[in-house]
C-alpha cells in the first residue's frame, strides 16, 4: 500500500490546470497520476510554464487506461471526485493514503469509470445549485488540502 496520497486525472485536457496540480504535488508530497488519452504533451508551452521546474524531482505517472491504473496501483482507498458526487469530500474521514481521481475538464468521469467496483466513494465539493463545476486544478487543491489537515499535515 502507498503511504502518500494520490492524486489521479482521468483524461485531463487543460495543460495549465495539469502544470497547477504538478507544482501541487511538489509543494505537498501527493503523488501524480495521469490516464490516458491526455489532451497535451509535456513539451506544451503552458504546462511547463505551470509547473515550472516543479516536476523534476516529482513525475507524474502515467498509466495507458484506468484499467491500467488499477492493475498497477490496486488503490486500496479510492474517490471518484465529481459533481454528482453522494457525499462532501469533508464528510468523510480520510488517512493520508487515499487516491483522489477527477475526470476530464470538459465531461468530468465517464459513467463506467464513477460506478467502477474499484470506486470506495464519490464525493463532491458542495456548490451553488445553478453550477457547473469548479476549474480542475482548484477542485484538486480544496480536496487535497481537506486530507492534508485531516492527518495534521504529516510530512509536511
């Protein structure tokens, strides 16, 4: 079992938001997944000028499917994150080694991927009723930061 917390984006497209999360990463000690089909590549302008050179000693991990993903992290703890979410992501008592994963920017989790028998819950970050989403890289962030303080910020 991994003994840091991990972060997974299920196709991200944006590359600011995945150059945000990778410079996240860094400053927290959370791991990065990335699934494929990703919606840039890693010499894209606006990721590197996102994370800067906070990828260096931080790679993500990239997996070729959430099939993939599963076989080669079997998470023992994880949280589909996403609007239709059951229950708030402060609702539920976290340990520092869950994997948090988030869909795409522009259709969030497909249906097979938030009903997998993999998922331990889905959970959402409480907004406005007339919403749509809250930007990726910000959602990663408020869910992150919650499991962070919950653990007292251990290592840190």
């Amino acid at each position: 079992m991994n003994n840091s917390l991990n972060l997974v984006l299920y196709n991200p497209e944006i590359p600011q938001n995945t150059g945000n999360i990778i410079r996240l990463c860094h400053n927290t000690g959370a791991n990065l997944h990335l699934i494929k089909p990703l919606g840039f590549n890693f010499q894209d302008n606006k990721l590197r000028r996102a994370h800067m050179d906070y990828n260096e000693g931080n790679k993500p991990i990239i997996h070729d499917s959430f099939k993939h993903f599963i076989e080669s992290e079997k998470p023992k703890k994880l949280y589909a994150v996403d609007t239709f979410g059951e229950q708030n992501y402060s609702d539920v008592e976290y340990d520092g080694t869950e994997y948090f994963i988030f869909g795409s920017e522009s259709s969030g989790l497909p249906k097979d991927v938030f009903f997998d028998k993999s998922i331990t819950d889905r959970i959402k970050i409480p907004m406005k009723e007339d919403s749509r989403s809250i930007n990726l890289s910000n959602s990663v962030s408020i869910v992150l930061y919650e499991s962070l303080r919950q653990i007292n910020f251990k290592n840190l």
